[in-house]
C-alpha cells in the first residue's frame, strides 16, 4: 500500500503523510460516515486525549475539533514542527481516569 502525501486537513502543514480519521469512530457506528484526512501526529493526539465515546458525541466534526481547547494547543505547536516529524503519545490522565469507569 503506497502512502498518502498532503496536506493535514487539522493542522494545515504541507507535505506530511495522511491517515484516515473517522469523525465519528467506528466502534461508535462511524463506519460509512464522514471521515478527514490528517496527519500521523494530528491522528495520534486526538486518540491520546480523548475516548471514542467522546469523540462520538462531543467532537465529530473538523470543527469542533479544531475548536477543542486542548487540541488547539496543540495544532499551534505541531504547525511549527518539520513535516517528517513524529511524535510519542500517551494518553492524558483525564482519558485515563475515563477508561477506568
């Protein structure tokens, strides 16, 4: 499978390899809905913070996504960073404490 080169529809930067966001995820029922294509970074941050059933609910769109506070900061560190740039994430501790319930 050859890999996507583009642009991070969260993020804005050029030139970084894309992956597949389902807005709504498939473990909720995302499966033929609307979906964005984003950066590996942009990816993994989203995951790291919040739960699928959030994402569900609460964050389903471009939109709210780049108007979520936490994601905000940050899609205004990761525009600064060099397209190959790959990052580690764990999960916050507030998704932490959910998994938990």
């Amino acid at each position: 499978m050859r890999k996507k080169i583009g642009q991070c529809q969260l993020c804005e930067r050029d030139e970084v390899e894309l992956t597949l966001h389902h807005l709504t995820p498939k473990e909720e029922g995302g499966n033929h809905l609307p979906t964005v294509e984003i950066c590996i970074p942009c990816h993994k941050q989203i995951h790291a913070l919040y739960t699928n059933k959030e994402l569900a609910i609460r964050l389903m769109s471009l939109e709210r996504l780049k108007d979520d506070e936490e994601l905000k900061k940050f899609i205004k560190w990761i525009k600064k960073q060099p397209p190959k740039t790959l990052i580690q994430t764990r999960k916050s501790n507030d998704r932490k404490a959910k998994s938990r319930r």
